[in-house]
C-alpha cells in the first residue's frame, strides 16, 4: 500500500516541479515497468511460469497511467489517491451487484456515504480540485477497477504483468504520438519516471496479485483504504502540499462508507 501510495507522490513531484511531462512520465513508467518485470520474469522462469496476454487488460493499464499522470498535473497527491481509490472500490462493489452479489440496504446506506464524501471533495470553493483533471482521476480509477477485475482470474502474477506492461507500451507511445503537448525533461523527471515504473509499479503490482491469493476480498478491500491516508501524508511531507479541512473531512466520510460497504453483508433471506 505504501508503494501504491508512493505513485501519487512521485507522479506529482515530479509534474509540479516540471521535471517531467505527463505523456513522457507515463511512457517512461509503463517502460521502465516492463523491462524491471522482464527481470523478474527471466529471474523466476520456470517451467510452471507463463505469459498470459490480454489486449483489454493492457487497455485498461495504459488508460489508467495516461489518465493518472494527466490529473495529477492539478490535483493534489492526496485528493487524487482518494478520488482513485473511492472511484475503484465503488466500481467494484457495483460491478459486484451486476454479476448478482446482493448488496442490502446497509451496503447501500455505505455506499450513499461515499459518494457523498467525493461530492464534498468536489463542491466549489478555494480549495475544490479542478473539475476537469478531477475527472480524468475518475476516468483513471475506472480503468483500474477494470484492470483490477480482470486480475482476479490471473494465475501468473508475473507473466500476467509482464504482458501487461508489454502490450501497454505501443498503446502509451501511441498516445503520445497523437496528442500535441510541450515536451520536457530533466534528470529529476527520469529518476521519479523510472522509480515509478520499476519499483511502486510493476514489483509491487506483483506483490499485490500474488498475496490476493492468500487473503479474502474484505481484507483486500480494507488495506486499500489506506491508500489515500498515506498519500495526504506524502503528498504533505515531500510536496508541500496543503491538508485542509475540506480534505479531511471527505476523506474520513469516503472511508466510512466504503468501509460499511466491505463489512456489512447482505442477510440471507430465510426458508418460508
């Protein structure tokens, strides 16, 4: 959780003191993710180890760093974790009640709760995020969730990612073929990139899927509320950045519903 928190930190230390920008930071990362995962690959391989691609899931990664390194040109490291992670977890309780998980009238109260903690986040004010990058965070968190989704099913943790990170190259480098935007960057912009792609990314990406096989979706769910809470505090220590009121208190309402969401279930209605 610390290195997925330490995304949101690097990604807006390095944008807000134009080290870098966002096309090169995502093309960099998502680079520097595959050849540390190639590592890891060759280093692990053997005869039960397989690369197992998808097109959708290299889809929804790429969406999700384009979008993520866009946001965080204006939002907060912080707001930014939280509305990803809020949007994330919302999208997979959701996704929950489509497949056919009943979701009662508690879980529903929670998930009432939290997305009135986003709107909160959101109302206007002098310390509001920018609707339009706050959007795009939104974008990001759904490609996540989808990402997320789809890995539940993945066997090779390694192998997965591998291809992931592969196949998401050419759609990153064809992103940033297609968009105009002032290019830039300094040696600064190439450390935060890479430590980005190498470490807080693709290792622990790896990590992450490989220990969902031994805990179950409520304590998977739980640890990532934690998320948001370690990015205010990096974003604060490292970036300077500002914790207001405003943030605490829709940080504390987003955290509270979902965490009523994860720990109340549905009863089961009775035998007539």
């Amino acid at each position: 959780m610390a290195a997925f928190a330490a995304n949101s930190v690097l990604c807006r230390l390095a944008l807000v003191g134009r080290h870098i920008d966002p096309m090169t930071f995502s093309l960099i990362r998502v680079g520097s993710g595959a050849v540390v995962l190639l590592g890891l690959f060759l280093y692990s391989k053997s005869s039960q180890t397989k690369v197992q691609w998808s097109l959708k899931n290299a889809f929804f990664l790429a969406v999700y760093i384009l979008a993520f390194s866009y946001a965080y040109l204006q939002i907060d490291a912080g707001i930014g974790a939280l509305l990803l992670f809020g949007v994330v977890q919302l999208t997979m309780v959701l996704y929950g009640y489509w497949q056919g998980e009943q979701i009662g009238i508690y879980r529903g109260i929670g998930l009432c709760i939290a997305l009135a903690g986003i709107i909160v986040l959101l109302l206007p004010g002098a310390h509001a995020p920018d609707w339009g990058y706050a959007l795009i965070m939104v974008i990001s968190g759904l490609a996540w969730a989808g990402y997320s989704i789809a890995g539940r099913n993945m066997t090779q943790p390694i192998g997965s990612t591998l291809a992931n990170f592969t196949l998401a190259v050419p759609m990153v480098l064809l992103a940033n073929v297609l968009v105009t935007q002032d290019r830039y960057i300094d040696v600064q912009g190439w450390v935060l990139a890479i430590l980005s792609g190498g470490v807080t990314s693709s290792g622990a990406y790896v990590l992450w899927y490989a220990i969902l096989k031994h805990i179950d979706r409520v304590t998977a769910s739980t640890v990532q509320l934690s998320v948001p809470c370690l990015a205010i505090i990096g974003g604060s220590l490292f970036v300077n950045e500002t914790v207001t009121g405003r943030v605490i208190l829709s940080s504390f309402i987003v955290l509270f519903g979902i965490l009523l969401v994860i720990y109340v279930r549905p009863q089961k209605a009775k035998n007539a």
